[in-house]
C-alpha cells in the first residue's frame, strides 16, 4: 500500500513540475532526491510529454506509473512553490499523509497566486514594447508593436494547439501592425518584429538544448521539434499574412 501511494505522490509531482515549465532532467533529479529521502529505489524518465516512473521496494516489488502531460503553463512562480516544497521534504521526511496535505496547501496557494489575465497583458505589451527597440524601432513603432501583441494576445488566448496559435499569432500581429501604418507612419520590420517576440517559445527552446546537452536526448530532441515547429508556424502565419496584403 505504501509502494502504492507513494509512486501515485510522486508522479503527481513529476505532473507538476512539467506543467510549469521545468526541464526533463529537472523532474528526473527532484523525483531521485525525493526517493532518497524515503529510501526507496524510483527509476523516472520524463520523455517529452510523457512522464514513466516505476519504484521498488526492498523486497523487489515495483510498481510503475505513467503519466501524459498534454498541455503545459509556464509559470514560475508556481513552479518555484514545488521546487521549494522537494527541498523541504529532502530535509524533514514526511510522512506520505503529510506530504498529501503539503500538496493540498500549495494547490491552494496556487489558486491565490495565479497570474491575473490583465497582467499577462501588462507584461505582453512592455516585452514587445521593448523588444522593438532591440531591432531599432523608434518609439511609435514600440507602442504600434506593443498593441500589436496585446491584441493578439487577447485573440489567442484561449487557443491550446500551440501551433495553430502561434500561426494565428503570425497572421494578426502582421495584419495589426500593417492596419496601425495606414493610420501612422511606422516601421513594418521593428514593429513586427517586436510582436512577435513575445510568441516565440524562448524556454522550451532553452530546456531543449539544455536537455541535449545533459543526454536526455529523446526529450530534448523531441522540444527542439516542437520549438521548430513553433516558430515555422509563426514565421509562415507572418509570411502568409504578407502575401495577403501585398
């Protein structure tokens, strides 16, 4: 029964942990450290979207879990609250029944922390605000930029394919900036350039390489795809959009 639960705890927080963004080798290391605390034997693969753990008790019973993560949130402040919270249980050993209840109490934690919409909107138009200025726009190009992105932004919200909403992020950030200039004179490659950022996959093509580099070679492998396929869908919604207004 102990074998049972524990290996349901750990591949909940293993869940967890990719849904806010941490990397393959990130989840395999927290996992091991977690297993250490309570002695037992856990062998964790965190393979792209799937999460397979199996662990095994002194007697050579295992049990094994698998979980699929289909959909992710960058967030890290949330994620920050488990990472903190493996620390703590590397440090005092609770019991499985403790533990349970230190997961309820940062799932209600989680629900008081969550990221409001209007801020996410705040930071979406000062990142392309600033990003335009990166690639040399001048100030009305920045603020044509940051609308640009905020509109999309609100658009694409809701949309959970990440490669229909980045193709859709590429076609309207385009179509916006293109409809601001026939109403002020800015710069088209500044501006759009600056909107688009903010849509680019920055830490799935960051954990990918880091991944690469600490020979979690499927993982790694598999969100550089995903990354490149990311920004393709940008580029040709920018692209197609381009064509369309000649």
């Amino acid at each position: 029964m102990f074998l049972e639960r524990i290996a349901d705890v750990l591949i909940y927080i293993g869940k967890n942990l990719s849904f806010y963004g941490a990397s393959a080798t990130e989840i395999e290391y927290y996992i091991s450290k977690i297993s250490e605390a309570y002695d037992i034997d856990v062998n964790i693969a965190a393979i792209g979207t799937v999460i397979t753990l199996t662990v095994v008790d002194d007697h050579g019973k295992s049990i094994t879990r698998i979980e699929r993560v289909s959909y992710s949130e960058i967030n890290f402040e949330k994620l920050s609250l488990w990472e903190n919270m493996i620390k703590r249980v590397t440090e005092e050993k609770p019991t499985i029944f403790t533990l349970k209840q230190w997961i309820k109490d940062i799932e209600k934690k989680e629900n008081l922390l969550g990221i409001s919409f209007w801020k996410n909107i705040i930071a979406v138009f000062i990142a392309s605000f600033g990003f335009c200025f990166v690639f040399r726009g001048n100030y009305t190009d920045a603020v044509a930029s940051g609308i640009s992105a905020l509109l999309v932004y609100m658009a694409t919200y809701k949309i959970t394919s990440k490669i229909f909403r980045d193709f859709l992020a590429g076609l309207l950030v385009y179509s916006v900036i293109k409809l601001i200039s026939k109403i002020v004179s800015i710069s088209i490659f500044p501006s759009l350039a600056g909107g688009i950022m903010v849509f680019v996959p920055g830490l799935l093509l960051t954990n990918a390489i880091m991944e690469i580099g600490d020979r979690n070679l499927v993982s790694g492998s598999s969100k550089l795809m995903e990354a490149i396929f990311m920004l393709g869908s940008l580029v040709l919604g920018a692209a197609m959009a381009s064509a369309l207004w000649g």
